[in-house]
C-alpha cells in the first residue's frame, strides 16, 4: 500500500470545528487527561492551517506579482519574486518532512536517553558531546528542553543522561536517532594522543507519560459484594456484613477490606486501594509500551553503530543506514544534524511506501 503526503486542508478544519464544538460541552473537563489532549491537538491543528493557509496567500501574492510584470523587465520585482519564492519552497519543504510523520506517536513530545558504550572516558566525553548536539538542535528549532537525569562521569563527560525535548513532532523528527553512535578521534584523555574509538548508545522514546495521572472510577464500572468478616476485630465486626469486596470491571481488579467495623469505612479503604492498583496498571502499560517503542536492545559496540563521527584522520559524518554524510563535523557537533533527520525520515517514508 502506498503511503500518501497529503495535506487536506478541509479535513483538518473539519476536525478543527469537531474539537472546539466538543470543548463546548459543560462536562467537558469531567476528563482532564482527555481535555488537555484534545486542547493541545486543537492547537496543533490550528497551527498546521495556519501555515498552509499562509503559504496560499503568498502564492497569490506573489501570482499577482508576476502578473504586474507583464514581460517588462523589473530588476526590483523580480529579485523580490525570486526571494519569496525560495522562501516558500523551503517552508514546503518543511511541511513535506512533517506529512511524512505519520505514525501513532509522531506528533509527541520526545524523551531522549544517551549512555556511554565502549570506549572508557572518552565515551563518557561522547556522550556529553551528543547531548550539546542535541540539545542545541532542539532549541534551534523551537523546542523546550528539560534534563531529567544526569549521571556524571569519574574523570569527565557523562556516563548517562536523559532529557525531554517538548513540542509537536519532537519524537517523529528524532525517534530515527536511536541506535550506537561511534565516534573516532584522537583522544584529549591519552597522555600519548593516540585514536580512539568511543561509542554511545541513544534512546529515544515518545512522551507519553507528561500528563499528570487522574484516575477516575465510574461507579458504573465497580461491583461490589459485602460479606461478614472473617478477620479479627471483635463481635461486631464478625456479625455483620461489614466487609467490602469490590472488583474494577474493565481491569478484572478486586481487592478486599473487611479491617474496619462499618461497611461504609471498609468501601472507602476498598476505593482507595482500588485506585492505587489501577495506577500500578497504567505505570506498567506504559512502560511495556515505551520498550516497544524502544525496539530491541543493541549494544554500543563495534558493528552496531547508526552513524560515524569522524575527526581523526579527517573531518566525515556519515550515517550507514542512509549514506547520508557531510565533511563539516563540528557544525553537526553544534547540533546542525537536519541532513541526517531528514535523511531518514525520507527513507523511513520510502520503506512505509513499498510496505
């Protein structure tokens, strides 16, 4: 089946319309988690006609340019055409990356993890040396980034670092990066300045985790049994149905208390139990989801690697996977990686196509 790069403008204004309709309703925030994720899908959709919109108008603008000039000659007008239209054939292009992005978590925010593979200190120095890259990457694109977690390294670099790259299509831009980077320099930690091999392993994973947690139990969804106490806890407890079984239909969840002497205490203890299993539930779906997404685990190690940095014996970034490559190493370094992303995400597309 053949993938399509389409964007239908009347679509996404119809789901536009549908959100903003829905956000109308009085019980609308009944379901924070739901509410907060439509709202930021609004504001990506309004975002997204926007720029297409923008880029109609300044094709007629510039339609209505070309017609003034009529076949005179106007050195003027037609530097200004020319200018405008590179700069729309690059926002295009832009977009064409963005339609490209079309998978189940594409749009997302991202987490990237970064750990030192072989290569002692030096892959510790690599590891910080991918995280500036990255990080400033992000930030010259617009997007806000948070370290989560840092792990320094005994001499120096890092051992192993996370940090969450937020804003639309972060994941669906760097979820291509994930695999062991290699890097081939001569070591600043040799006394004897000799080449060295250092290699990291880089993770990347959709944030889908950002939201905080609500549970919300509808009545509807609890069954309940009461039954007399076998425990401890005197006559009372022991004579009355005071005990409190209750079981989460959509999760196959019971749990039990019958510690307490009245029924209405032992519903409430029920409940509370109840939430915090539900919540253990989520916390491992979603962390079996994000080793999914994850893919299988490669080491960071000869024969793995995704991409090769190359400062000793000359200057070449070259990814194996694409055969993407460029000889300005410390320009990639300082985050200018859009050849490589692109590159794979233009691959990545080709592979969808022939599927």
């Amino acid at each position: 089946m053949k993938s399509r790069c389409i964007f239908d403008l009347a679509s996404k204004k119809q789901q536009i319309d549908a959100i903003e309709q829905e956000a109308l309703a009085p019980d609308f925030y009944a379901d924070r988690a739901h509410a907060q994720a439509q709202m930021r899908a609004l504001s990506r959709l309004r975002d997204e006609v926007t720029t297409w919109e923008s880029l109609q108008v300044r094709l007629a603008e510039l339609h209505e340019l070309a017609e003034m000039l009529n076949g005179a000659s106007d050195a003027d007008l037609e530097a200004e055409i020319t200018t405008a239209m590179a700069e729309i054939d690059a926002e295009l292009e832009r977009q064409r990356f963005k339609l490209l992005m079309n998978g189940e978590h594409d749009a997302s925010s991202a987490i990237m993890s970064i750990h030192a593979g072989n290569g002692g200190t030096d892959a510790q120095d690599w590891v910080a040396m991918l995280q500036r890259a990255y990080m400033r990457w992000a930030e010259s694109h617009g997007y806000t980034v948070e370290l989560l977690d840092e792990t320094p390294g005994e001499e120096a670099g890092i051992k192993s670092t996370t940090f969450s790259i937020d804003g639309p299509y972060a994941y669906g831009y760097l979820r291509g990066e994930a695999g062991a980077h290699r890097l081939i320099r001569l070591s600043p930690f040799d006394a004897a300045h000799r080449r060295q091999t250092s290699f990291a392993k880089v993770e990347v994973m959709p944030d889908i985790g950002d939201e905080p947690i609500e549970i919300v139990i509808r009545p509807e969804d609890i069954e309940v049994d009461t039954f007399r106490s076998t425990g401890k806890g005197g006559q009372h407890l022991n004579k009355t149905d005071s005990a409190v079984r209750m079981r989460h239909k959509p999760t196959g969840i019971v749990v039990t208390c019958q510690n307490e002497r009245l029924q209405i205490q032992n519903r409430e203890l029920a409940l509370r139990v109840l939430k915090s299993r539900i919540y253990e539930l989520q916390i491992e779906e979603r962390e079996r989801e994000q080793a999914r997404l994850k893919g299988a685990h490669v080491e960071a190690d000869f024969g793995n690697q995704i991409r090769t940095v190359t400062i000793h014996p000359y200057n070449l970034v070259k990814d194996h996977r694409t055969g993407a490559e460029q000889g300005d190493t410390a320009s990639y370094l300082n985050g200018e990686m859009d050849h490589f992303i692109e590159a794979n995400l233009t691959a990545r597309a080709g592979e969808t196509a022939n599927v």
